[in-house]
C-alpha cells in the first residue's frame, strides 16, 4: 500500500471533522483511495490550545512553510476561511505542485479564476466541494454527472441559519430576533450573523454554482442580494393565507440568452419540495433540459457533513491517480452570458401596505399598477386599527422595473402611510 | 477535435433520448467530453419501422456484427432492456475492447459481477447510472461523493409507476385499479404492470444499490419483496389518521452487523421529505457516518431523463480517457455481510382486522400480542357494519417473526373474521 502525507490548514470545525473521519473510516477511506493517508502537519495558531482531540506530537505547526517546504506532503486542504491569508497559501501551495482541496466559499467565490488557472499551468488539482452546501454532492454532481444537459436553471436554499430562523418563524411562529437568538444559542448563527442574515454567505455560493453550471466568471458584485431581516411574523402569516412559504433562494435563470442572478427571501407555493426543506438542510434544484427538475438534499453545513465533502475530494484526487487534468469554471466555459439587470427580472410581487382607512385608496393605488403594465392576482385587506388599513396585494408576473416605478408613486400618495414589505414569489414551474 | 464513433443497441424510448440529447446539446458534449462523438451504427429489430427521427442512411442495422467488429466504434451502449441477448452484446463488446453504457437495471442486478469482471480483465469501462432511478446520478454519487462515509442506511422511492398509483390513490382518493389503469393510459405503467407493480423492478434497483454502497454482491433472491397491489383506500385513509402516507419502498439497513434488504409499501410520517415525492418522481435518501442524510430527487424515468444519464457516462468514459480503472462492486467490496432474514427485521406494524362485534375480542387479541412480545401503539375502532367492526392497530417496534406468530394465532380465533392488511411502518428517523 502506497502511503500519502497530507496536511491541514486550520482545526476548527470542519478541520476536526476531517480528523474524525479519517480515524472513524480509516479502513473504507484506504480502500476506496488505494492509499494509506496520514495527516502529517496541522497549522494552527496556539499549539498549546485544548482541542479535546488527541493530535500525535509534532504534527501540529505554526509555521505555514513547514508544510510549503515539504516535498512529502501531496495534499494541502485549506480549512481556514476568508481570503488572507487563505489564497497566498494555497497559491503557494499550488506553485510547489500540491494539489488543494478546500472549503472556502469565499476565496474560491472572490479568488477562484486565479486560483484554478494557477492549479492549471502546475499541473495540479483543486477541489472544493465542501464550498456549496456542505456535504451535499453539488459540484461534482452538476460537473460529472449533468455533463449531457444545458443547465437551464438552480434554485437553492443554501444556507443553514437563515432557513432555521424561517421555519421557526413558519412552524412555530417565532419572532425573527427570537429564532435568530435561538440560532445563536444552538451555533447555527455566529455571533456577528450579518453574513448570513443578510445574504453575503448564500451570494458566494451562488458565483460558485454559476461558474460550474453556465461556464462563465461570476463577479458577486453582479448578484442581486436581499437578507431576510426584513421579514415579519405578519409576512409569513399572509403567505400562509395565499398558499405560500418563505425562503430564502439563491436563484440563477436563463432569460432569453442572459442570466437572472438573485438572492432574496421568496415566497414558493407550499406544496413543492423546496418548501419542505426545513431547519437547517440545504436543498439544491437544478433544471437541465434533458435530466428535467432535479434535486439534491442534505445538511449544508457543520463539522461532519463539510468533512465528509472535503474528504471525498481527497480520495477523488488519489483516485484520479492525480494526473487527471483540473475541471473547472473555465473548461465548461460557455459563450459569455449577459447578466439581467435586476430592473429587468419577472417575476410575481407580495406587497404589503400601511394605508389611511378612506374610501378611494384602492382606486388610487389600482390605477398606478394599472399605468405601469402590473396587473394584480389577489387583494386582502384587514382589519384596520386606529384608522391604518393593511392591505396585501400579490401581482402578476410583472418586470421589477414596473414595480418599483409603481412603488415610488405609491409611496407618495397622501392616502399610504407606508410600503412594509415586498418579497418576490416564484412559482417555480 | 478528436472524432470517436459509438453505436446503440436499441432504439426504443431511453434510445431515441439518446438521439435527441446528441443532436440538441452537440456543442456542449463536445466541449465537455473533449470529442467529437458520432454514433455512426444503432442496432434494430427492423430497419424500416417509422420512428419519426431522422436517422442518417447506413446507420441502422438489424447484424450485431456491423458493430461487434468495427474497431472505429469504441463504446457500446446497451439499450435493448432483458438479459438475453444484452449479456452476450455486452460481454462481446468488452471482448472486443469496446467501453460499455447501459441503462439496463435486469442485466447488472443479475449479471453485474461476471460483466463488471470481463470490464476489468478487458481493460474496458462499464457505466450503468441510468439503470438506477433514471437521470438521478445516485450511482456516482456514492462511488465519487460519499467515499469519506460508512453508508448505514438506503431508502428510495425507485419505480415511477407505483409512486404514481399511491400519489393517485393518497391526494385524489382513486382506487388501485382506476389509477393504474390512469398510469397505462398515461404511459407510465406497462400492458402488463406485474414487473412495477409487484416490485421486481425496484428489488433489481435496491440489488444495485446495496452492491455499489455495501460492497457486497447480492442476490436478488435474498431482497424481500411485497408489491402495491394489496394497498386498499382503506390502508391510505387510515394511515393518515395516524399521520402517515404510503410508499413502495426499497431498504437496505445495517443491523447491528447484518443488512436488512427489503421491498415493500411503507407507512411513514406526512412531515418527512420522502412522503412529499409524488407522482412519477423518484428519490433517494442515503445515510453515511459522516454525511448524515441525503436526499437525491428527480425524474427516475423517461426518455430524456434517463438518456441524460447514459450520455453523462459516455462523457465520463471520454473524460477518463479510457484510461481510469473501472470502479465496480468488487473494488469497493467491504467483508461480506450477513443479509437478515425478514423475520428478524424490526418495525412497527399497522394491522386492519375484520372482526365480530362483542365483548371480549380486543382483550383476546391483547393477550396474544403480549405474549408474543409485541406491544400496542395506538388502536382504532371503526363503526361497524353488519356485526362487523373494523379494528386497526399500530404496533411499537416489533420483530417480524413475533408479528407473524402473532398474526397466526389471531387469524384462528372465533372473534376475526379476517386480517385484510399488514403493512410496516417507518420512523425513517
């Protein structure tokens, strides 16, 4: 049996995962890579620091070039998230012909063109499954498994907190600060959350799963992003009423020859798969034009699951008997695809109003849409109090640019005190 | 561009999506595959049948030799369904250094292990994820994406047909054979049902799973099997009073070192993902060590979804460069595993009798569970009707030899009429 040495960058925990895999499933991991792996360095930054794991002598380091300086580590896995001093590593890494298998939405989202055209030109690999989704099998399944297909569409649910706190507002009908204190308390949410909540976690993984699915570089700077913080109990409520649940999606959508790339809290009818995707599961849907809806569902996060993916990468490099020529965003490279201005998408509207209880308000309003080319699917309106109607309106399909026209004339009418919300819904057909 | 020749046997449905998949996504197989690929022979029964593509002159044949013997044609792909003569095709092609694609689940759950063999000793590929739930790339998620785990647990929804009558049967309250007869209108069950129906064909797909996951060879004799065609309206009613909805569904479990390996409708809970998979859909839920749950979902059938699948690993042979070791059953072959006997399985058990209406019988059936170790979850008394009553009840965990000794000791007490159902019930925990 031929033996292999790898190291780790960083043992938080995804990197304990790793650990614990490699001692749980030493046998069926030498067997399905045909080598026998040993973790021979682990950079960290506190040696002395109690991990509760019992890491053999010496493996641990805290000089980055006891690992880029060894010609008998292989593999390099970069577990230490962010960009500094993330990518130098791995560049490093790349240049001294290991190969890299990471974790990092964020670096291979912001960094990763660099980073594969690197792994490209010295003849190494560079996965990262555990990237997207945790242990969901995302990447390789879109890049080795729908390779006859025209991908047409993805809509995910791909990060774990913000779906927590939804389906505790929806089933169990808590507040949002109550859900996200409960996220916290359970370390589904970091203290700071504001990647999650406000969407910059899921925007990364959407430039990610772009790039495989359409071929083309995706700046995260392109993708429409909306967190979930403005979401109310009184919004889940009212699509309850309309047949509807709230999640938030990252979509990417072929639009006659360009691309709608968004992430936003969407209301989806509640009967349909994605609906059910409760706590904190991922859920991916792609849409090929031969393969038809398919869907992958898994935990898209944590110690074990992550793990799992990033040990799956390493095996499938030992495997491909690391001559296997790097796959990546540039070799499925499509023609350039145009990416939809967020004024331009389709899609149906929820709206919710705060309006002076007055006869003619409707007329108002109605006659805004109507100027603007929306048309309206349903209207409820309730119970005033204190002379302030609520009053609820889903659209047609209608362009965004219409809507928000509409939006800024409705604003300043003398009858609406206020425009609470608006969340797209998609009826994904 | 590199230009490689290939054949089909067969056109038939998956062939003619084989067709239409080459002809629509020509650029992007290319591109993806590195070549330019021609199938340039389809073996058919009679070349002069009106099949409504447009085939090119020379390229069908009714003489296997015209293919067997072409050293330009480099991958077979077997579409003909059946054993015979796909068997000899194949193993004749692999003879022939010829790589192999099927969609033919009979073949490989039969004979995989002697072709997967001749594949090896002939230095050829032989790719089958199309004889698996159709376009879902379940085979190659867990030979590619789930090496880092020990798999514990496969449940799938594998046949279209059945998942199809018990979707009928559960939301529009249809009867058994008003919706299959449905399903044969609709194209979606055979003239003759008895292979979907009794649930042959999802025992060959669970033979195949269990082989690819557990590492072992099974004989499809050794897999329980129980069809739909004793599910009444009645069971579909009653099982939701309990919260419950019913699925055919394939199992391969580890027990306490041993596999349970088993086909049959299942009760399980409204909430879980599975009992949300409807109408023809397929899905597949995979428990590994480190991975936790996953679930792939999508179309198990049809001529676009599984040619989807075929050309995929047409492209992974290409990929490879003809050059990877073939991945088979034996190479991730694990020590051999036990296969339970079904009367040592554990499960609840939902039982519908038929009994007299007087004092007494309930304390009668009591007494021979509690001897027979099986406690009592939950009972329901239905009104009854000409001095007869229906009761139901559910068990708590049980073994199924208890249930049976049980069951026939019921069946002769004076008070029961009849035992008009059995099914087992799973938490799917």
């Amino acid at each position: 049996m031929n033996k292999i040495e790898i190291a780790l960058l960083g043992l938080g925990n995804v990197g304990k995962g790793v650990w614990h895999i490699f001692q749980n499933n030493k046998e069926e991991i030498t067997r399905r890579s045909g080598y026998d792996i040993e973790i021979t360095k682990i950079l960290v930054n506190d040696i002395s620091k109690e991990r509760g794991i019992d890491i053999p002598v010496g493996v641990l380091t805290t000089d980055i070039e006891e690992i880029l300086s060894n010609d008998n580590i292989k593999i390099v896995v970069e577990l230490l998230g962010g960009v500094h001093p993330a990518k130098d590593y791995m560049l490093s890494a790349i240049e001294n012909s290991k190969h890299v298998v990471t974790a990092n939405k964020q670096v291979i989202a912001l960094e990763g063109t660099e980073l594969l055209d690197a792994a490209r030109k010295n003849g190494v690999l560079l996965y990262y499954e555990g990237s997207v989704a945790g242990g969901i099998p995302i990447l390789k399944g879109i890049e080795e498994s729908l390779t006859a297909n025209k991908i047409q569409e993805i809509v995910g649910i791909v990060n774990g907190t913000t779906n927590y706190i939804l389906t505790k507002m929806s089933l169990e009908n808590m507040d949002f600060d109550v859900a996200l204190k409960q996220a916290q308390d359970k370390g589904f949410a970091e203290a700071d959350p504001t990647s999650d909540v406000e969407a910059y976690d899921a925007v990364y993984k959407l430039a990610i799963l772009t790039s495989l699915s359409f071929g083309i570089n995706v700046d995260v700077k392109d993708i429409y992003r909306e967190g979930i913080s403005n979401i109310s109990s009184l919004d889940i409520k009212y699509a309850k009423e309309f047949g509807y649940t709230i999640k938030l999606l990252a979509i990417a959508k072929e639009n006659n020859g360009s691309l709608e790339l968004r992430v936003h809290p969407t209301m989806i009818p509640i009967a349909h798969p994605l609906a059910n995707v409760n706590d904190s599961f991922n859920a991916i849907l792609i849409k090929g034009n031969a393969v038809g809806d398919l869907m992958f569902y898994g935990q898209g996060a944590g110690s074990l699951p992550t793990g799992s993916a990033v040990v799956s990468d390493i095996i499938s490099i030992l495997r491909n008997d690391m001559t296997l020529r790097s796959i990546s965003t540039v070799e499925n490279k499509a023609a350039s695809k145009l990416i939809l201005n967020q004024q331009a998408y389709k899609s149906q509207y929820y709206l919710r109003f705060s309006v002076k209880d007055m006869s003619g308000v409707l007329g108002e309003i109605s006659s805004i849409w109507g100027k603007n080319n929306v048309s309206i699917s349903s209207i409820i309106q309730k119970d005033e109090k204190q002379g302030i109607v609520t009053l609820i309106i889903v659209t047609h399909d209608a362009i965004e640019g219409d809507i928000n026209k509409s939006v800024a004339e409705i604003e300043h009418l003398d009858s609406v005190y206020n425009i609470d919300n608006l969340i797209r819904v998609e009826k994904l057909n």
